[in-house]
C-alpha cells in the first residue's frame, strides 16, 4: 500500500491502514505524548478467534528519521515498531495506568524515543537493556533488555509499508533475559536467533518464558 502525502498526520494515516490492512482493526490508540521531537501513539490491535494475540505498533517513531551508519547497506532510516501480547492480556481503561499491566507499552514507548534521543538507529540483532545493570521490567519477571528483530509472526506483507520518503521498516520488539544478551554480546546475533527459532520465541511476549541461555544452556 502506497498513498502520497506529507507531514506527520499524513503519515499516521497511512500507518494505520496499513496496519488494520494487515492485522485488523485498531481498536484503541494511546497517546504516549511528545519528546525528542516525535509524538507518539502506540496502536493497539486486537487478539481474534484466527490471531490469538493482541498487537501493539508504534505509530509516530517516523517522525524523524534515524541515523544510519553510511556503512550500513540496504538500511532504512524510518522505523516502527511492534510487539505482540498473549489474548488473555487486559486492555480495559484501568489497566492502561496500572504498570502491572501497562509496562509493555511503557517499553515501546522508550525505545521508539530512544534512537532520537542519542542520535543513533535500530536494526534487527540490536539489544537495549533495561539500565545499566539491566534491571527487570516489572516485579515477578526477569526480563530485563529488549532484543530488535524481523517480525516473524506478523504477515510478512505488514513488516514493510512504502513512504514517499521511502520504505519504513515495522521492527520486532522481543523482551529478553541479561543470560540471553550475554550470550549475543559472546556468541553474536545468529546464534541468538536460532536459539529463538528453535524454541518458538518470537515478538509474541510470555511474561514468564524459559531463557534459552545460561545454566544449562551454557554447555551447548
């Protein structure tokens, strides 16, 4: 899907048709507000009967471009991104500002800043962890980074929309354990992902997931 157009609203629009073109309705917008010169919405999709799990996409990160590298080949500057929530996840009024349940969104809304804030860019195999140590999300979960990959369980016709700027990349957030960018940092970004792949981890957030490094991990 290709519209013309120019500005932030223009662009928006064409966000959200693309979206509810490819997953469905966009049941609710929040409005994370402005900063570092973006003001962002996150949508939110819901889970159905045949997608038995909610989305939530960033609309708003392209705003401004990112700074690619020139090193960097085929590499775009505009991005969004997307992660994915168990059916069971509440979405009522009240859960919006209770953290318990608003934490994933409060997670996407830093990340889609944080490119802006220091003049840097996404790409998949990136990691971005919660503080320095990495610290968890939320109480009762230990996961505490973010790992950037290609969507695998969105339609692959959603994970690229053409703008007249040129093409952004809808990118996948996955929450991560410190065990699992350890091993990325030692072992690299491949073996993480066929890790992933091997164990049906993907954009699709379980609070409480196995990690597939450290312990006995460590041995294979």
């Amino acid at each position: 899907m290709s519209t013309p157009g120019g500005g932030a609203a223009a662009r928006a629009d064409l966000i959200r048709a693309h979206v509810e073109h490819h997953l469905g309705p966009v049941a609710g917008i929040v409005n994370a507000g402005p900063g570092h010169g973006i003001d962002l919405d996150i949508l939110h999709v819901e889970a159905t009967e045949t997608k038995p799990f909610h989305v939530l996409i960033t609309s708003g990160m392209s705003d401004l471009p990112m700074t690619v590298p020139e090193d960097v080949e085929e590499a775009t500057p505009w991005a969004e991104l997307v992660l994915g929530l168990d059916a069971s996840w509440p979405f009522e009024p009240e859960h919006i500002s209770d953290d318990r349940y608003a934490w994933p969104l409060k997670v996407l809304a830093s990340l889609a800043r944080l490119p802006h804030a220091h003049d840097m860019w996404f790409g998949p195999g990136h990691t971005v962890p919660n503080g320095n140590p990495p610290t968890p999300y939320i109480a009762g979960s230990e996961l505490c980074g973010a790992l950037i990959a290609p969507p695998v369980a969105m339609p692959p016709d959603f994970v690229h929309l053409a703008l007249p700027e040129g093409r952004l990349d809808f990118l996948a957030v996955v929450p991560v354990y410190a065990e699992e960018m350890k091993m990325k940092l030692e072992r690299g970004t491949q073996a993480l992902f066929e890790r992933f792949d091997a164990h049906d981890i993907n954009e699709i957030m379980v609070p409480n997931r196995r990690k597939v490094a450290g312990g006995l991990f460590e041995l294979l």
